[in-house]
C-alpha cells in the first residue's frame, strides 16, 4: 500500500516502513514514518485522539487491502 503525505510531497511504500507512530510537537501531534534511519512526517493534527484516529485509517485500508491512502487534513478527522 502507498501512503501519500498530508502535504502530498512524499509517497512511501508502506511495505517497506519499519514504523508508523506519533510524536507530541509543540502544540501538535505528529504522525511519523520510519524507514532505516529515515524519518518522514506523514501528518500533523491538533490532538492525540485525531492521531489515534488516522492509525486507525491506516490499518483499516491496510487490511481492506487498498492500494492507496492519502493522509486526511486535521479538519477531515472526525473523533
């Protein structure tokens, strides 16, 4: 499955991650991926629950076996 970031400027084979996971910033939460020793921020929300809520996504069309998923804008997430 591909994920498509938030911003739409990375494309990662989710095959190949080691890790997706979240990371309190500042203010906000970030979803991050981790390939070897890269690290790729795939979306930023305004809650924990909003992150929670996209891993939830993610392995929903993960086991729905979807091809695709784009990262939702933090006013997309509905908790």
């Amino acid at each position: 499955m591909l994920i498509r970031s938030q911003n739409k400027a990375v494309l990662l084979n989710f095959s190949n991650l080691a890790a997706i996971y979240t990371v309190k910033d500042g203010d906000d939460f970030i979803i991050s991926s981790l390939e070897g020793e890269n690290k790729c921020t795939l979306g930023k929300y305004s809650t924990k629950a909003k992150t929670m809520k996209v891993l939830d996504m993610i392995q929903e069309a993960y086991v729905n076996g979807h091809i695709d998923y784009q990262m939702p804008a933090d006013s997309e997430v509905e908790i």
